[in-house]
C-alpha cells in the first residue's frame, strides 16, 4: 500500500462517519501524490499524519432562551487544525446541518487555502448546529452571546480569528463581537467581517464574491478569453452568490441564475444591478425566499427544487454550498457549453464532477483557489487593526487583485511543474501542502 492510501486508511479509521472530511482529504492526499518522490523528507517526518490531525477540537453546549422562554439546547465547536504558517483562521457556520465532520473538512481545506493566500494564517473553522432561520433578533443575539461566552475562552487576535460563513454575516459578527468585548473587555481584531465603523474593512463583504471573478478572469486569460459577454450561472444568493453576480455585471458579464436552498431563479434577461438590490434585500434585510422575484420580475421563473445546472452558460460559479454539483450535474454543464467553473463555495463539486470538468478541459478553479478572497481580505482586516489603520477601498481592492493572481499564478505553474498542466486541483493543493510542509518541518515535532 503507498503511503498516501495508508494515511487515507488511518484517516476513515480515526474519523468515522465524517464522509465530507474524508472527501477533503482524500480530494488532497490524491493531487499531491507526485511530491512524495521529489521531497521524501515529508514521508520521513510524518507530515500527513500529523496535517490530517487536527491540532485542537474544541466541542461545548450553548444553551439559550427563545422568545417564548423555552430553554433551547444547540453545539458549537471550534476546530483549530493547523497553526504552522499563523494563527488558526477561518470562519464560523450556524446551520442545521453543522456536525464534526462537516467542519473538519472546512478547517482542513482552510490550511491549504489560506497558505495560498501569501498571508500569515493557519487554518481553523467553527459553529453551530443552530438554524438562524425563522429566529427573531433578539434570538439570534442570545444565541451568540451563550456562543461567544464559551468560545471566548480560544480564541484571541494572536492565537484564532473567526469570520463568517453560512448562516453568519454582518449581524452574528456583530453580536459576536459585542460578547467578545464584553467579557474580556478588550477592543481587539478578534473576529473579521466587523463592521466598518468599528474595525471591519473596505472589501470584505464583497471579497470572497469579487475573488471569485478575478480567479476566472485570471483562468480565462491563459485562453486568451474574457468574461465580457459570457452568460453565467450563480447558485446560492448570500454573500458569496450576491457579490459575485456584482462583479460579473461590472465586467459585462450576464448572469441568468441564483438561487437558495429551495429552488432557483432563472432569468434569461439577467439579473442586472437593480434586480440584484431586491435579492439583497429579500435576503438580508427581509430575510425572505428568493422565490420571490420570479413574483415581481415577469419573463423570470422559480424552477421549485432545483439546481442552476440544467441552465446553458459559458461559466458557472456555484455559490451555496458543498457537493451542489454532482457527476450529472457537471455532465449537463458540459453538454451546454460550459467552459469555466469557479468555486465561490467550499468543496460544491463532488469528485465524479471534479472528474468530469477535469476530462473535458473546463477552467476548472476548486474553492480553495477560487475563493481565498474572502480569507485574504480578513487577513488584510487583520492587518489594518493591528496598525490601528483603514485603507481606503482602491487600496483593499488593488491588494486582493494581486492576490487572486498570486493565487493563480502559483496553482498554474505548479500544476505545469509537476507535469499536469492547467489542473489547478493539483496546483493549488500541491502549492498550499509544500508552504504548510515546510514550515512545519521547520518547527519540529510539535
Ligand atoms: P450565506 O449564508 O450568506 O448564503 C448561503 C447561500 O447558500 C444561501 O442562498 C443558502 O440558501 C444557500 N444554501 C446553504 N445551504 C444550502 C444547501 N444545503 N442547499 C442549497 N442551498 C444552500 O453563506 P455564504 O454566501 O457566506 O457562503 C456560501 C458558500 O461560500 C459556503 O460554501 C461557504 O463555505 C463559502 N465561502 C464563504 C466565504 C465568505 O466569506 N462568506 C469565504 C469562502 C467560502 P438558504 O437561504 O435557503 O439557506
């Protein structure tokens, strides 16, 4: 058995009933095969054993009352996975479907990710199993407060910075952050995704959406393509899905989907700038279904349960969710035309579409790549609070251009330098492991 599939063996043993985690790691240990014979040191000196271990795994109660003074019961967790190249980073995640094994594989990727971004951070992720949905305010900011109280002991500006993700966006960050202050009465960068006036920065909202694009502008650019004039497909309609649809309307692009966890919304005239303001405001202010605008906008329709994926695009950025496009999906995407896939999500595409998009020579940019945006420009907030600065937007903007193209340009030539030219997969993960393998070789045994 080759060391890789022993670590694969160890892994499914160690962490079982955790097929996400599995899926992450063995997504990785497959691409950086090739590095083992260039650099026999990391077998050596046990890096995978110890890279697919976390460092800490921090589990704890949150209790909290509804409106109607029930007491409530949910988990929360902190997964600190790897602190080799900076403080463990990455984003909390309140949904009901938030488990051990779903944030194991979000931490996990967050390593590679973040290490491609060129900043100082390890990888770590968190949340809960609480549903935002349907939840009043003031239950929402209970929910926190018991979050934070327990969280709070962690984490810290030099040792864990959480950010948001699903089901946590500027509102949680806020409550969050209050609870943070509170208790260990410190006004500190302790979180990112903060507000503008009270330490947050210029860009991060947009960060992750923005990313995206530019990850795809670079990919298109080794073809000599443009996004100008392609029609586009974008499932999800949160942060990620809403900033992208931005960007792309910015740089010419026309985007016919979005969508939300019921269904999705396919409008053949596009979805321009004012139709996108009504999406921002069913989703974060009213905090309603995006069925809706198939209500107010004629010519558009709500495919009821459906994904994006049937609808015929030249580049596709699914935005929601993990393994949202599955082998069929990504065959129908390549019947239709679809040249370009960029992941604005973590891990949206399972390994029979990776397969498929990979056969078939579609610019295929994997989350991990395409979506260190978002993470980048934390790490960019992380900077101005430590300097007690804010730069202004052209300024925060200019750095995550450059930053998606270092991204780029590293998964690129990596690819091209271990003989797999163009697979950003094998890019971006062998790109991401060398950087984390070396610095923890560097550190000894701890
Ligand atoms: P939001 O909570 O803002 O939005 C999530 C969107 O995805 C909603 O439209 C939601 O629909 C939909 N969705 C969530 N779960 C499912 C599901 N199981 N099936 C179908 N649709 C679903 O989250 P973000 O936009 O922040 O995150 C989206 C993705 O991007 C995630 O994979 C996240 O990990 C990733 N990401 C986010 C970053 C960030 O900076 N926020 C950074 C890097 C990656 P509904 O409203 O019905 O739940």
């Amino acid at each position: 058995m080759s060391y890789v599939d022993s670590i694969m063996e160890l892994v499914i043993k160690r962490n079982p009933a955790e097929p996400e985690f599995h899926q992450a790691v063995k997504e990785v240990l497959d691409s950086i095969q090739p590095v083992f014979a260039r650099r026999p040191e990391y077998e050596k000196n046990r890096i995978l054993e110890r890279l697919t271990e976390p460092e800490r795994t921090i589990m704890f109660r949150v209790p909290w009352t509804d409106d109607k003074n029930r007491i409530q019961v949910n988990r929360g967790f902190r997964i600190q996975f790897n602190s080799a190249i900076g403080p463990y980073k990455g984003g909390l995640r309140f949904h009901p479907t938030v488990y051990l094994g779903i944030l194991k594989f979000l931490a996990f990727e967050q390593v590679f990710k973040n290490s491609l971004t060129t900043l100082p951070m390890g990888g770590g992720k968190g949340g809960s199993d609480f549903d935002p949905k349907g939840k009043s305010d003031m239950e929402v900011m209970r929910f926190c407060q018991s979050f934070m109280t327990e969280l709070c002991k962690y984490i810290g500006p030099d040792t864990d910075v959480p950010a948001g993700d699903i089901g946590v966006g500027g509102r949680e960050i806020g409550y969050l952050f209050g609870q943070y202050k509170r208790i260990r009465n410190e006004f500190t960068g302790v979180l990112t995704g903060k507000a503008l006036s009270w330490g947050g920065s210029l860009i991060r909202p947009e960060a992750t959406g923005y990313g995206a694009v530019y990850f795809a502008q670079n990919m298109l650019g080794t073809r000599d393509m443009d996004i100008r004039g392609k029609t586009c497909t974008v499932s999800g309609s949160g942060n990620v899905a809403q900033y992208t649809v931005e960007k792309l309307n910015q740089l010419g692009a026309k985007v016919v989907t979005i969508s939300d966890s019921n269904g999705t919304i396919y409008d053949p005239a596009g979805i321009d700038d004012e139709k996108l303001a009504f999406v921002m405001d069913i989703k974060n202010v009213r905090r309603g279904r995006i069925s809706e605008y198939a209500e107010k906008y004629q010519g558009a329709k709500f495919l009821d349960g459906a994904r994006p994926w049937s609808v015929k695009c030249d580049c596709a950025f699914p935005s929601a969710t993990q393994n949202e496009i599955s082998g069929p999906d990504a065959a129908a995407l390549v019947k239709n035309g679809c040249i370009l896939v960029s992941e604005g999500a973590n891990m949206p595409t399972d390994p029979d579409g990776v397969k498929i998009f990979l056969d078939n020579q579609v610019l295929y940019g994997p989350g991990k790549a395409a979506n260190a945006g978002g993470v980048a420009v934390s790490g960019l907030e992380m900077a101005q609070n430590s300097q007690h600065v804010s730069w202004p937007r052209e300024e925060v903007d200019r750095r995550l251009h450059q930053i998606m193209e270092s991204i780029h340009r590293q998964a690129f030539e990596t690819a091209a330098d271990y003989g797999f030219p163009s697979n950003y997969v094998v890019g971006a993960n062998i790109a991401g492991y060398v950087k984390v393998a070396d610095a923890m070789l560097d550190q000894g045994l701890v």
